[in-house]
C-alpha cells in the first residue's frame, strides 16, 4: 500500500510540475521581445525580428537583394566600376507625380526614415497607408513632417526628429502595421525632384494594444481675428496625441506667443479639461524665448534664443533681412513622448495667436500659422480635412 500511495504521489507531483513548467513555458512566449520597442535599457534582447531596408538600392527590401541595380540616377559615376557600385542612389520624381517610396507585407514596424529630398520642401507631399486604408493615416508635406516648414534649413536635434547637415531629415517615431504599409511621395511642383531616402523597419509580431501612427498637416493664413487656431479636430477613437511641430510667421511686430493651448477631449465641449498657460510655456520655453547679454559694446541686448532638446525646441528663428523677406518665423516642436496625451472617445487641440495691446491688453493677432501634429490610435480615424491647394502652402 505505501509503494503503491508514493507512486499515486509521485505521479501527482510529476502532473503538478507539468503544468508548472506549461505556464512558465506561456509566460516565456508572452515576454519574448518583438524587437520593436527599443532603448539603451534592452538592446541587450534577442529578438526574431528580422531587420530590412528600403532604398533605390533595393525597391521592394528583399533579403539579399541590395545594390543589385545596373540602371540608375547612378549609372554615369559608376560606369567605369560596374554592378554593385552605387549604380541607384536616388530616384527623380516627375512633375505631378505620385511615386511610391515603401510598399511592405506585415506585420512589423517602421524605425526609421532618412531622405534628402530637392526642391519645394512644401511641395511635396508625404502619405502614409496602414494595411488596408484607402485614406491616408499621414498627410504632410515632407519639410513640415521633419520640422522644416519654412523650406530652409535648420539643425534640429530630437528624439523623434533629426535635421543633419545638409538637409538630411531623419524621423523614429515607431510605426507598427499588422498587414501592410505603403508610404508615397507626390510632386505637385512645376519641376521634377530628387529624392534620396531609406525606410528601415523590422517584420515582427505586433502586439494587440498597439495603436497607428498619424499625421496631419493644416495651415491657415491669415487667422482670422479672434479667433482659435485648430491643430486637431474630429479624432474619434482610443489613442494619445504625441507632438506638435509649428511653423508661425508673425505679421504684427512684438511678442507673439501668449495664447494658451487646450485639449478638448472625450466629451469636452466649452472648456477643455488641459489647458496651457502660453505658446512658449507649452513649448518647454519661458519668457519669450528671449536671452538677455551685453554686446561688444556693453550694451544689454535681448534676442531669440534657438534649443534644441529630446522633447522640445525652438528650432529656427528667421529674422526679416529688411528688404523683401520682411517677415519673422519660427520653427517651434513638442513631443509628448514621456506625457502622451491619452484620450478614449475623441479629441480636438486648439490654440490661441496672442500678443500685446498697449496699456498691457492681449492682442489677437492674424499670423500665418501651419502646424504638424502627431498621435497615435485604433483604427478606423476620421476623414482629414482636404490639404490646401498649392497656393496655400505656399511660403509667402
């Protein structure tokens, strides 16, 4: 009977110890890194992901298949050296046409975009499709979408956007796709353009609670008197809203970033449940952005003050030369990136153009203003509002 009760036993814990290393076998799949959500803290982690690029050296990203070109923007230079040696660097893209920069089979996530594109930075047209989508999720003109609305280069150092010497735009804001991912880039200038690029991205599991990427571009000039400059409206769905990019000409002399930002979301309707205290504030700033120092000659001056940092920046200053160009200009960023701003139903973002009266009075002002805003979240999402025509991105 003991023999026959140790082995009851016996087979009970050996049961026991099954299912124990079952759920830790589960618990092991569920933790396995899918090679999307990387930092200094895990690049340690092994991951199945498998890493491809897209280039004019390899058009579709294929295994294997770079630098196989014998034809291409490459093709004079190279002609002493033959196969392999730079042969399609770039692609033109013709007047008034659409070209396709990625086409990609999911599931996976796009890491990172460089490109160095010619021409009008205005008038060029960024869209990008998420599995299925007819409509765009990211609808930007491409100097916008890296924090260059002016067409004029300026170095910008962030964690979601670089601009590098010359003009070399890179952006690494994730992109996570479960079927398929298409990004094109329309010429609607009068002349063709050059563009250089390389999409990297990985082909890996997506999680479930992992939202799409979106891009809206708008821009209105002049505001109208008095009246709230919309960012964002219409979002309807669970997300979070993750950067601003502003590119604000100012048509009034003096300061011009008093005006408060607001959040309206889930069911908000007069007021919103966050609200700024002033574009400068908002910007991560202070105090007009202005530094106060002593010239060459002792004289106390104070001026515009350029940053730079991982979250936020006044990127450019354009100062009027005081002939044609008249006009100041800023190039302002803020990415939500440790404070996402999370809604559940829907979303609309607005904000104030104001300056100073006399007597210390706000001023409504009538400014130019074109901004770029990011966020994430389930589709479906709304119909955007129909880009300006080009006349009205243009930079005037």
């Amino acid at each position: 009977m003991r023999l026959k009760y140790k082995i009851i036993h016996m087979q009970k814990l050996t049961g026991t110890l099954f299912i124990c290393m079952l759920i830790a076998s589960a618990a092991i799949a569920q933790q396995k890194f899918n090679g999307i959500d990387n930092n200094i803290g895990n690049l340690y982690k092994l991951s199945d992901a498998k890493t491809r690029s897209i280039s004019p050296e390899n058009f579709k990203g294929e295994k294997g298949k770079g630098g196989m070109a014998t034809t291409g923007t490459g093709s004079g230079p190279s002609r002493d050296l033959g196969r392999g040696w730079k042969v399609s660097p770039s692609v033109v893209i013709k007047s008034k046409t659409v070209y396709t920069v990625a086409e990609i089979d999911g599931p996976g996530s796009i890491q990172h975009i460089w490109m160095t594109p010619t021409g009008n930075w205005r008038y060029s047209i960024l869209r990008f499709y998420w599995d299925d989508e007819t409509t765009p999720s990211v609808e930007v003109p491409v100097g916008d979408f890296f924090g260059m609305g002016w067409g004029k280069y300026s170095p910008l150092q962030s964690l979601a956007v670089c601009v590098n010497p010359g003009s070399a735009f890179n952006c690494y804001w994730p992109m996570p796709f479960r079927k398929k991912c298409k990004i094109t880039m329309e010429n609607i200038d009068e002349a063709d353009m050059v563009l250089y690029y390389q999409v990297d991205y990985v082909l890996t599991d997506v999680a479930n609670d992992a939202g799409y990427f979106h891009a809206q571009f708008r821009r209105v000039n002049p505001l109208p008197l008095k009246t709230d400059y919309v960012l964002l409206d219409s979002v309807k769905g669970k997300g979070q809203y993750v950067g601003t990019y502003i590119a604000w000409g100012v048509h009034n002399n003096g300061w011009w970033g008093e005006g408060e930002i607001k959040f309206f979301m889930d069911g908000d309707t007069e007021f919103p449940t966050i609200c700024g205290t002033g574009t400068e504030d908002y910007f991560c700033g202070s105090y007009d952005f202005d530094t106060h120092k002593k010239n060459a000659a002792g004289i106390e001056e104070s001026n515009y003050t350029e940053f730079c940092t991982p979250y936020s920046g006044l990127a450019q200053v354009i100062k009027g030369d005081g002939h044609y160009d008249i006009a100041q200009r800023f190039g302002l960023y803020r990415w939500h990136i440790a404070d996402p701003i999370r809604f559940e139903k829907n979303l609309k973002v607005t904000i104030q153009a104001l300056g100073w009266h006399s007597s210390g009075r706000y001023l409504p002002l009538e400014d130019d203003i074109a901004s770029t805003v990011f966020w994430y979240q389930a589709e479906p999402h709304n119909y955007f509002p129909k880009l300006p025509v080009k006349d009205g991105l243009e930079v005037n």
